[in-house]
C-alpha cells in the first residue's frame, strides 16, 4: 500500500524550499520597496512654507481728518481773487463809457441836424480807437494762478469773449467812418452786423463769469449800470 503524499520525504521538502522561497521574495520585495522610497524621498522638492496674511489682519491706513477753519480760509481765498478779477473786468468795460456816449451823443445831434459830418467822424474814429484799446487790456488780462483749473478756464473763456466782443465794435466804428465817407447804405448794414456780433460775444462773456463766481461760492448779483 502506498504512502499519503504527505508522508513523502520529498514532498516536506518541496514545501521547505517553497516556504523559503516565499520569505526571501518577501524579504527582497520589502527591501526593493524601502529602497524606492527612499530614493522618492530623496528627489521630492523640499516644501516651502509661505505665509499668507490672516484675512482678520487690518491694514490701518492714517487718513487725515479735514481742517475746517483750513478749508474755509481756502475758499474765502478764491472768492477774494474771483471778485477782484470781476472788479477789474468791469473797470476794462467802463473805460471807455465817456468816449462811447460823446460817439452816441454826436451821432443822435447829426440826426436832428444839430452838429456837423466831421465833429461826428472825429468822435467814431476816437470810438474804434477806444475799442481797440480795450480788446487789448482784455486780452492782457491776467486769471489768478491759485484759482482751480476749471474756474480759471471759465475766466480766460470770459476775458476772451470780451476781446472780440470790442474787437467786432471796432469793425462796427470803421464801418460808421466807411459811410461818413461814402454814404453807402451797405456800410452801415456792416455795423449792424458787427454790433450783433459784440453783443453776443459780452453776453457770452459776462456768463463765463459768473459761472467763474458761481464755483467759488459767490452770490450772483445783477450789474449795476
């Protein structure tokens, strides 16, 4: 009768070889799988630590605190340079109010035949002259450094107006001296033309102004004539 298998000496030493088989795979699997862990560890970058700011960290940043007594002296500042701008404005204007109401006067005595051709010539050509001149004091005119960019832009755009607004007078008077000399009816439709022209230009220019006053703070009032 014939042994069980596991009474066979060679088949207990199958098994021994087999069982030290499996513990030296074992061992070396381990041993691979430390050395590749390793070497991972040796090739992965170092980590950096980064600090980011706590979002309850506040940022105080200093603000100033507005100086009333500061900004009012500021303001009082720039209404006193606007108004004396204005005073001079006018001052320009009413220069020649003496010359331009003889040139009214004359020309109203010329109508009722109560004076002659050359008195009224000589007081419109001293008119234009007068004109002339005050187109020029306008455009030499100085707007006060200090002021705001924006007001001092509207006082440039009003002197402005007023330059060509007495210029365009100008042309009306030597229209009025073309006629004297010609009698040409068309001469005077120029002075008309021209007149309109000043009028709308001093308009335009008295409105810049008080503009000009308006963002400074100050109170419009009507001019005085």
């Amino acid at each position: 009768m014939n042994k069980p298998v596991y009474k066979k000496w060679w088949f207990w030493a199958i098994m021994a070889f087999a069982v030290i088989g499996g513990i030296s795979g074992g061992l070396k699997d381990r041993e691979g799988t430390q050395t590749i862990a390793k070497v991972d560890s040796k090739q992965a970058p170092e980590a950096k630590t980064v600090q980011v700011p706590s979002p309850t960290e506040k940022v105080e940043t200093a603000v100033s605190a507005p100086d009333p007594k500061k900004e009012a002296a500021d303001k009082k500042m720039k209404q006193q340079l606007v108004s004396e701008f204005e005073k001079t404005f006018f001052g320009v204007e009413n220069s020649g109010s003496a010359v331009f109401n003889k040139y009214k006067s004359d020309m109203d005595s010329l109508g009722k035949g109560a004076t002659d051709v050359l008195t009224v010539y000589g007081s419109t050509k001293d008119a234009k002259d007068t004109a002339l001149s005050i187109m020029s004091q306008y455009n030499e005119l100085e707007v006060p450094d200090a002021l705001p960019s924006e007001v001092k832009d509207l006082l440039e755009q009003s002197k402005s107006h007023l330059a060509t607004a007495y210029y365009s007078k100008s042309e009306a008077f030597d229209s009025v001296l073309s006629y004297l000399d010609e009698q040409k009816p068309s001469y005077m439709n120029d002075f008309e033309e021209n007149i309109k022209l000043a009028d709308q230009d001093t308009m335009q220019g008295v409105l810049k102004l008080m503009q000009a006053k308006e963002k400074v703070g100050l109170k419009i009032t009507e001019k005085k004539k």
